[in-house]
C-alpha cells in the first residue's frame, strides 16, 4: 500500500526521485519540525544537496546558471555598499536558493529527468496530500481542537475552519494549490493536444476530482489571497472568441454576485483588488492592513525616487525590515538591493520560468506565483514547479508518450484515487 502511494515519487530514475523529493521537501512545511518560518534542518539539507548535485552531476553553463551568477554578483555588489549591513550568511542562504533552482533547471533541461505524465502525477500527489491535511485540520477544527502538532496545527488561526494545511500560513497554502493547479491544468492541456480546456471540461473525467479538491481548499482555507487566486486563474478562460461575453459575465459576477456572499475572506479580496485599483497606498491600507502589507510596495515602487542612487542601488541588507518599513507600509519591492537587482530578478524569472506573454506571468507580477528576488524557499520552489509547465510547453510539439509511460500514468491516477477514496471513508 504504502508503496502504491509513494509511487509517483519513487518512479523513474535516481535523478528523477532526487527532481521529485526536492519540490516535495522544498514546498511541504511540517511545523513541528520546521517552526513558522517553515525553514529548518530538511530544506537546509535539500540547499545543501542542491549544491553538491550541481557541482557533480548537473553542471552546464545554462541560462539560469548565467542569471543566477548574475543575480549573485549584483547581490553581494549591492549588499557589499553598506558595510555596516553586510551579513555574509544571508548571501550564502541567497546562493544555496538560486543555485539549487540552477541544479534543478539543468537537470530537467539537460537530463530531462520529467517526463510530462511523471510532472502530472506529481502535481496530483502534492495536492492530494495537502488536500487530505487540509481535511484532517478542518476536522479537528470543527470539533475544537486548535493545537494538534501531528497535523500540522501548531498556532490558532481563528478563522473558523480556515487553515493551512502543509504551509506556513493561508496566504502561502493559496500560492501554493494555485501554482501546482495551473500547472496540473497547462501539462494536461499540453498532452490532449486541443487547447485550453472550458469550465466544463474541467468537472468531467479525470480532472473532476482534482478540480473539486483545488476549490474547496481555495474556498475555505481562510484567505483573501486564496480568492485574489480565483479571480487571476479565471482570465485562464478569457480567449479572442469569447472575451465579448466572458468580461462582462466577470464584472457582473464580481461587482453584483460577489458582494452577496456572506465571507469575510472574499469581502478582503475584493475590497484590496478594488483598492489597489486607485494606485493610492493609504486607501489599500484601510481596506485591508494585511494586503496592504503586500500591495503597498508595488504602489510604492511606481513612486519611488529614480534620481536617487540608492534606489538603484539599494540601502543595504535588512533595510526595509530594520526601518520598519513593511509595518509602515512604506516598503518598496528594491529597497534591500536596488532596482537594477529587481530588474535581473525579473529577467532571471522570464528567462527560466515564466513567459511574457502568460498567465504564469500575471501570477508572478501579482505576488501569487513566487520566483527569484526574495529569499524566501517557497517562492523559489513555486519557481521551479512554475519551470516545469515552460520546459513542457517549449517541448509540446515533440512530446512522445510510450506505452510503457502511459501504463505508470495510468497506475498513479489510480493509486492517488485510491487514497482519495479512503480519505473520504474515514471521514464518513
């Protein structure tokens, strides 16, 4: 049994289980473990790794080996400008992020360590178990239990049954279920050779249960991020032949239906969207604190001032958060490192990760879909997911399936089903 479940993890070769365990123990926080900041002795072990497998096993002169060395040169240039500032371990962690994104890019893009139904199968099986936790916590919350360690319930949320199932928090679990189901959605796509799937393709076959999972986790985890999450994977549906009635069945839905529904999550959404509109930082905070803390920067940034050296170059490591600028809501997305370093990080991500012309990109520019340009694990890890779906659309036209790939294709769904089906018997 235990080895039916496991098998979309342990299939393929040594390369391609060490491809696999690395987005799994990059992107899965167990608490108890890993504390809040969900960064302890498991993804320091897997930075470690990803070091020591690109010097020996993964070493080409790539694309992202290029911006990575780039994005490390400018960074330590930037950082070593403000001596007083200067901590050599945070460009160390900065270096263990970007070059285990650079190991795992060169395996996949030179020893092809995926296939596309093995990504598949992996993008199931990962929110399958957040899914399954997700179900364990809320049950453990609609009976009264707050704080269970063995679940992933360390603090108390307050939000009902909202939860964060394998995350650190709401927001991240939201990123999270949002990049590995549009990617989940983009390789299926890729395979069945058609185009874009509808609304309604998406509820019959094998996506229906996958989809369902996806929004139930988005509709009640307890976030506002989950529905801004919604709203940017709708425009997935907005084509050159439908955009005449899509757009307006959007604003109808968004300015007349949602309003209606009593949720104090999609109430924040919306109230945030409607304010960042305004391009105005103080009227993003008083619709909502928390968001603003996330959108106050990118405003910030459009008013930045461009005739000072220091925001092209940066104040120095730890600037905004010993300013406070963040509690302030002052920050902007450049104030550590410059704006010429959060011009290379947009470049690293558009010329790795994300193409221009995507929705991917949306999420990204959005803060929903993580990437290079911070130092937080998740954001690079959602980076590497985000790499898969672009190497399997950069190959789409030369994708080939034997039968031997479709049988273990086959055999995963199975397996996942299998579990799925014993997870809603025991909650019966």
């Amino acid at each position: 049994m235990l080895k039916k479940i496991l098998n979309p993890i342990f299939s393929g070769s040594p390369l391609t289980i060490y491809g696999s365990l690395l987005i799994i123990l990059m992107v899965i926080t167990w608490m108890p473990l890993e504390g809040r900041a969900g960064f302890g002795i498991i993804k320091l072990s897997c930075l470690i790794s990803g070091v020591v497998v690109l010097l020996f096993g993964a070493f080409y002169f790539t694309k992202a080996m290029f911006m990575g060395i780039i994005y490390i040169a400018w960074q330590l240039f930037s950082a070593s400008l403000h001596p007083l500032s200067f901590r050599f371990t945070t460009i160390a962690f900065s270096m263990g992020l970007v070059f285990t994104y650079v190991c795992f890019y060169n395996l996949l893009y030179e020893k092809h360590i995926f296939t596309i139904r093995h990504f598949i199968a992996l993008t199931k099986w990962v929110m399958m178990a957040f899914f399954i936790f997700c179900i364990l916590q809320q049950c453990a919350l609609a009976i009264g239990i707050t704080i269970l360690p063995a679940i992933n319930l360390t603090y108390i949320l307050d939000r009902g049954i909202g939860c964060y199932s394998l995350s650190m928090e709401p927001s991240t679990f939201a990123r999270t279920m949002l990049v590995f189901y549009y990617c989940y959605v983009k390789c299926n796509e890729y395979i069945r050779g058609e185009g874009p799937f509808t609304v309604k393709e998406l509820f019959q076959g094998e996506y229906k249960w996958v989809t369902i999972r996806f929004l139930w986790m988005m509709c009640t985890m307890g976030s506002g991020t989950a529905f801004v999450c919604l709203i940017a994977f709708a425009l997935y549906f907005v084509r050159k032949n439908n955009w005449y009635y899509i757009i307006p069945t959007f604003f109808i839905l968004y300015f007349f239906v949602l309003p209606r529904f009593e949720s104090h999550e999609l109430h924040r959404a919306t109230a945030s969207i409607n304010a960042t509109t305004t391009l105005d930082q103080e009227t993003v905070e008083e619709a909502d604190g928390s968001a603003g803390s996330r959108i106050s920067p990118v405003i910030n940034s459009i008013h930045a001032d461009f005739f000072d050296p220091d925001t092209w170059l940066g104040h120095g490591i730890d600037y905004a958060r010993n300013h406070n600028l963040v509690r302030y809501q002052t920050a902007t997305l450049f104030d550590d490192y410059g704006f010429i370093f959060y011009l290379i990080s947009l470049t690293f991500n558009l010329t790795c990760a994300y193409r221009f012309f995507s929705l991917g990109c949306i999420f990204m520019l959005m803060g929903i879909g993580g990437g290079a340009g911070t130092n937080i694990h998740y954001a690079w890890t959602l980076m590497m997911v985000m790499t898969c779906q672009r190497y399997f659309y950069d190959h789409r036209y030369i994708l080939d399936y034997s039968e031997e790939e479709e049988e273990e294709e086959d055999t995963m769904d199975a397996d996942i089903e299998d579990v799925e089906v014993k997870v809603i018997e025991s909650a019966r």
